[in-house]
C-alpha cells in the first residue's frame, strides 16, 4: 500500500504543470521599429510547459490609441500582454485584430472584451463554427493556463482597406491559403508587416486550413511589398524576406513529394516518416508538423492518383 | 500521458484476470481492456507480443475520424490471419484480413475515439497470434461525429463507387501493390439518429476469380475507406476484381486493370 501512495505521488508530481507554482508567460514586449513592440513566443507546439506561447502577437501605440494584432492562446495570456503594454504606454486600448481562425491567435481576446475585435469575415465564421472544438482541445494540451478561457468572437468586420490611427497608416490585406481567410497588416508608416499566418521563420507552416496554391498566391503578393521590418506569426522577426522565401519553399517540397509518393503507389502511413531534406532541418517541430500536414493534405492529393475503377 | 499509463497499469495490477488459460505475458502496453480483449478475440489461442509485427501510425491522431495505420507481419514469414483493433475504441475491431495470396501487410485509416493502444495481431500455421502494437494519443471523437458524406444531397447516388490502382511488382517477391478507395459514409451506428451502415466484407480476387485477400470490414474503418495490399496475382492476369458487401445489402464490385501485363504468356 505504501508502495501505491508513493507511486501516487510520482505520478502526480510528474505531472508538468502542476507543481510549478503559479503559472506566468513572463511577457516581454521588444520594440521592433518606432511605436511598434512583439511579444515574442516559442517556435515550439503547443505545450503544458510554454502554455501555448507559440505566437508572435504585437502592439502599435498611436495618438488614437494602442493598436493590438493577436491575444494569444489564453485568456491568461491577453490579460499579461495588456498589463505588459502598460508598462509602454499608459493610452489606452483601441483595437484589437485578429489575423485567422487558429486559436492562439484570438483565445485571449477576453481579456479585450471592451474595446473592439475586428476580422475578416471568413475568420469571422470560422470561428463561430469551430471555436468550441479548439477551445476544448487547447485545454487538453496546455491544461490549466487555459483556466477561464472562453471562446469570444470578434465583433467587427473588416475588409481590405487601408485605416489610420493617430500618425499611423495601416493597411489591411486579406489573403488566404493558410486559412480561408488570412489578414496581413502593413503599417505603411513604419514599414513593419505584420504578416499573419501566412508566413512561417523557422518554425515549421501549420496547414490544418490550408489551400497550398493559394497560399503560395498569397506570398507572391507579400514578396511584392516594401517591408522594413516583417513579423511572422511564428518564429523569427527579421529585416528581409527569408522567411517569405522558406515558407514557400517549404509548401513546395511538401506538396511535390505527397505528389510524387501517391504516384509512386505509397500509402499515407508511409509518409509519416519519410525523410525531409537537410535544409529543413533548423526548423521548429519538424517532424511533428510535417505528420500533421500529411493528415491534412494526402486525402486530397490521393484520390487524384486514383482513378475510377467501376 | 504518463498518468493515464500509470493508472491503466495499476488498475490492470489491482484487478483479476478474465482469461483462465496458461498464464499470458504481460502486456507491454499496460491496456485496462486487455483481459477483456483477449478471449474474446483470440480465445484460448496462444498469444505472444512480438516486434516482428510492425504498427505503423502517428503518435498522435491529428484527424480521429481518419487516423493512418499500416500493419506489417512479413517477418513472421507464412499468416493465415490478422486483427487490427484499438483497445479503448467502442468497437474494439477495426479489421480482419486473410492474406491468402497476398503478403501480411495491409494499411488503412480509421476512426478513433479516445487515446488508445493501437494493435495487430497475425496468426501464424501453428495457431500462435503474434501481437504489435503501439499508444495512440487523440482529442478523440472519431466514432461519435456524423460523416461529411451527408452534406451532399446526391451521396446516396455515389456509395460503392470506387478508386483504385494497381503497381507493377517490384522486389523479389513479385507483390503488386493495390490501392483503393470505396465511397461509403460507414455509419458506427452511435450518431444519435444514423443507423450503423458500414461495409463488411471485401474481396480482392485474380481474374480467374481466385480470392488473393479476404477483408472482414468493421464499424471504426475512415468514411470512404481506403486500402493498401500486396497481392500475388497469376502471372498473366489483366486485372483484379473487388467485390464486397455492405450491412444492408449493398454490393461493391470493381475491375482493378494490371496495365503492364500484356495478356500473352511468355
């Protein structure tokens, strides 16, 4: 019996996420360009240990008000990056914009339930719909940092258009192809794109909403821009346009090799583990990713290898 | 994850087994269903976990209504059977497959719903079941979600259409590789509403009508299954035949061509 209460405990004390106290995202806002800060996240999954800090959400203060692009994962977390954006400025919040559906970009949006939450309108709708369902499976990832998450949509509908705030020309680019509906957000002021879902650094593309060609349409289009600063929603910020240039060649590879294999005769649980090429290697979650977007994207490319046969 | 495992392997510990036979080794997978799993489906058969047979599938089931799964028994040489089943799944038993010419190696997705062990069983000429398997983790759901098929209000115009292709052989062992996909919503029956209608058995054959591989199909196979197998056709045939049948009487029957036989003899 001893033996079992002691064997109790471990099990409880391995746990991660448990015993470690009060659980904190230590949110540090890095000033990437004038008036313009990230909180930069992890180019990790979702995890019980970083609480699904995985994003790059970012701030612009303006004499019209703080400017706010994402809320993170957490109501947790949209509560710590507004008391960090007290620390810079004491203006107060004047809205918020959320770049897709996923849910570290908009599960802190609670935490901003009182000034205005603007999407497009596929982002909109993708997350009446399967808001609930992500919600719940954060919960079963990072566990108790989620703790009084609920899902809340945004409350403004934005289209393709360029607005001001203060000295500040923002312009809203709706794109898809990660998602059905991606919003990219150039301050043509400063020059910092802020480029949604779209772009990955480092950090392996997520494709669970993904369309490949479109996406690729879409970084075409944000290879087209005049940036001085480019922000991914994943990994990291840089001064050019490498991250447009892996993203793409990351989506092409991926899509040709699925391609390649179903003609060849293989089935998807062959995938799983084929290899991918050494360039790759530095970014985050790989394999895991990579596996994520076989479930995703072989269904598809399957059938178009299979002919009718009666 | 380790608490879940710690738990099943206390509460395997704590309660007695079902089975009453020679003693078993124990499970490497530490499953709360185990006992309940082997006699119902191996009976008083000899068991034994073996790493020759091979589960191939993700760690984790990024889509629990079609989670990829490859099961591969050819290191134990001759297999006149196998079980492809996960524990923790409200039915057990995803398929039954005899490999009668055909190598003991088939893959296939299938709906999970909860975290599970994930396993194959091949049963050898001297009647022993040799068992692989591996833990699946998943958000679940899988067998409890409607299936997209009824979105489309023609769906019922397209059950039983099939995809397929085969491969010319390679290896020394001169396997064609077959592959196909079948429409069918496959209904669990635990949808409030949706009635279980799934397919049930399915017959790959060589054009002589020889059968090459039986299927035993069950409940937790992926809406519109497909299939992967390795078959030994008699040199010369052209194509292969499918056919099958689903729970209530609807039929399945395709000609899948060998495009690279010429038809002549050498």
């Amino acid at each position: 019996m001893r033996a079992l209460v002691a064997l109790l405990l471990l099990v409880v004390s391995a746990a991660p996420g448990w015993a470690a106290g009060p659980l904190t995202y230590n949110l540090k806002p890095v000033a990437i360009a004038p008036d313009t800060w990230v909180f930069e996240g992890t180019r990790e999954h979702f995890t019980r240990i970083n609480g699904g800090n995985i994003l790059n959400p970012g701030f612009i203060v303006t004499d019209a008000g703080v400017i706010v692009i994402q809320t993170g994962p957490s109501r947790r977390f949209g509560e710590e990056m507004r008391a960090a954006i007290a620390t810079v400025t004491d203006k107060p919040i004047r809205k918020v914009f959320i770049s897709n559906l996923h849910p570290d970009y908009w599960l802190g949006n609670r935490a901003f339930a009182d000034v205005p939450i603007a999407a497009l309108p596929g982002t909109i709708e993708g997350i009446k719909t399967e808001g609930p369902g992500m919600t719940e499976n954060m919960y079963r990832l990072v566990g108790d940092w989620m703790r009084g998450t609920e899902p809340l949509v945004p409350t403004e509908t934005v289209y393709g258009s360029t607005v001001v705030f203060g000295a500040h020309r923002l312009r809203l680019i709706p794109l898809e192809g990660h998602t059905a509906a991606d919003l990219a957000i150039l301050d043509e002021t400063t020059g910092v794109l802020f480029a949604g879902g779209v772009v990955f650094s480092d950090r392996t593309p997520t494709t669970p909403h993904a369309d490949i060609g479109k996406w690729l349409a879409a970084l075409d289009a944000l290879d087209a821009l005049e940036v001085t600063v480019l922000v991914p929603n994943h990994g990291r910020i840089g001064s050019d346009k490498a991250a447009i240039a892996q993203t793409r060649d990351w989506l092409s590879w991926l899509d040709r090799t699925l391609r390649e294999r179903a003609e060849a005769g293989a089935d998807m649980a062959e995938l799983l583990d084929a290899p991918i090429p050494e360039r790759f290697a530095g970014m985050g979650v790989l394999r895991e990713e990579y596996r994520r977007s076989v479930s995703h994207l072989w269904p598809g490319i399957e059938k178009a290898v299979l002919p009718r046969v009666n | 994850m380790n608490r879940h495992l710690a738990a099943a392997a206390l509460l395997a510990a704590l309660s007695s087994p079902v089975y009453a036979g020679p003693p078993d080794p124990a499970d490497p997978l530490a499953s709360v269903m185990w006992d309940v799993l082997r006699p119902e489906l191996f009976g008083t058969a000899p068991v034994q976990f073996d790493d020759r047979v091979t589960v191939t599938a993700p760690d984790n089931a990024e889509n629990a209504a079609a989670v990829p799964v490859m099961a591969d028994a050819t290191a134990l040489g001759a297999v006149e059977e196998m079980v492809l089943f996960a524990d923790l799944n409200p039915f057990p038993v995803i398929l039954r497959f005899q490999p009668l010419a055909a190598k003991p190696v088939i893959a296939t997705r299938f709906k999970v719903q909860q975290a599970t062990p994930l396993r194959a069983a091949a049963r050898t000429p001297d009647g022993v079941w040799h068992i692989g398997g591996k833990l699946l983790d998943a958000a679940g759901g899988g067998c409890t979600a409607p299936p997209a098929t009824y979105a489309a209000a023609d769906w019922a115009d397209h059950v039983g259409e099939v995809q397929g292709r085969a491969w010319a052989p390679t290896g020394e062992d001169k396997a064609t590789r077959v592959r196909f996909l079948v429409r069918h919503p496959m209904d669990t029956g635990l949808v409030a509403g949706i009635p279980a209608y799934f397919i049930e058995a399915l017959t790959l054959r060589d054009a002589d009508g020889r059968a090459l591989a039986r299927l035993q199909t069950a409940e937790p196979l992926s809406e519109n299954p497909g299939f992967t197998l390795e078959v030994q056709p008699a040199a010369g045939a052209r194509s292969l035949t499918l056919d099958g049948r689903d729970n209530q009487g609807g039929e399945v029957k395709a000609a899948i061509p060998l495009p690279w036989v010429q038809g002549a003899l050498p």
